[in-house]
C-alpha cells in the first residue's frame, strides 16, 4: 500500500475510530472513490481528503463505502434478551426514572427498534418501565432511513408474524414502524471518538451502551 493510501486511512481512522483489519478490501474502496471524483491518483485523493472544506463530507462517504452493515430485527437475540432483562432491573430499582439507551453505530435502525420492540412487549408485565433509546452513526444516510422506519424482505425475517402485526403497519412494497416505537428512539450523526460530548447529551446519563459494530470489510 503506498504511503498516500496509508496516510489515507489514518485520517480516516483518526476522524472516525474504525479500524480496518482487511487492506487489500479498503484500499480497492479507496480506489473506488478516486474514480468516482475523477482523481489522478492516491496523491490527489488524500490532498482531496485532507481537504478542510471537504474532509467531513468526504470522511463521511469514504466511511459508508467501506463499512459492511449487515443488519436486521432480532439480531443477537441472546444478547437483546440479555439487555432487556438488565433495563427491566434498574426500572424497577428506579421507579420513575427514564432508562437512557444508547445504541453505538446503530446502521439504518434495526437494532435499537428491535430493543425497543421487546421493551414495549414487556411493558405489560413491568408497567414502571420508562425509556429512550438514541441510536449514533456516521452515515447520515442510514440514519435517515433509520427515522423513515420502513422496512421489508430480509431484514423482518426473524420477526415473527405476530409481532409484525403488532408494531408494523403493513404497506404496499414495506412495512412501517408503528409511532408508539419510533418515538421511542430517535437519531443523531455522531461518532464514536465524541463520546463524552455525546455523554452530556443525556438527561442525567448513559444508562447503557448498546455494542452494535460497524465492521469493516
């Protein structure tokens, strides 16, 4: 890898926090982006980077493009269950008290909605629980979709039918998320490397960091 892309992608890393383990991959994304923008070489695309007019738009794009977001409802469902049941916890233990949720690189929504999808169902047996979840990613993109709420194919392919019914409303290509969960979580472009301004966002404070990754490919 030549010394430009090398440059390349600690500025990425330093603006972002991923890291990337597969080179050969982000480099031919790297690629990619320079003849997208109709560049020379990897000399002009880091000046291009560098860029202080352009950096964050370009950080943005290069980050999309080389970041896998396989994603879907009720993925890691030992691990949600596992969530679910520590929240139910401090609700009780704090009667009244909103439980904050944040859900780190939370991609186009499905992970923070599947959260709180199984907090709503146990709201009928805990009716003290009281909860915001706020899902972060670079990709403003993402998280605009995230916010639309609408959803199809594989990505419901483990919600069951049941469960459609009750917090879907039913389209003509997609389903749409009932308000009573999207109000519940809302969306902000944020990054990682922030966290402690990101911290100071909340009501009181974090309750809980959802890990959900962003891998890079």
């Amino acid at each position: 890898m030549s010394s430009s892309l090398e440059r390349c992608l600690a500025l990425l890393s330093s603006h972002t926090g991923l890291v990337f383990d597969r080179r050969e991959q982000v480099e031919a994304r790297i690629q990619t982006r320079i003849v997208e923008l109709g560049l020379d070489n990897e000399a002009a695309y880091l000046h291009h980077l560098s860029s202080p007019d352009r950096m964050r738009d370009e950080v943005q794009a290069l980050a999309s493009t080389i970041t896998i977001r396989e994603t879907y409802f009720f993925r890691d469902q030992d691990q949600l269950s596992a969530m679910v049941g520590w929240i139910l916890s401090r609700a009780h233990a704090e009667r009244g008290e909103p439980v904050m949720i944040w859900s780190a690189g939370c991609s186009t929504g499905e992970e923070p909605y599947s959260l709180a999808i199984l907090l709503e169902e146990s709201r009928t047996l805990s009716p003290v629980l009281e909860y915001k979840i706020v899902g972060t990613d670079l990709d403003e993109a993402a998280l605009e979709h995230a916010r639309k709420g609408c959803y199809s194919g594989r990505t419901l392919r483990h919600v069951p039918p049941e469960l459609q019914d009750r917090y879907f409303e039913p389209g003509p290509k997609e389903r749409r998320l009932m308000d009573r969960v999207r109000s519940r979580v809302s969306f902000v472009p944020a990054n990682l490397l922030n966290y402690p301004r990101l911290k100071a966002r909340g009501s009181r404070d974090w309750r809980l960091k959802v890990a959900i990754q962003a891998e890079a490919c």
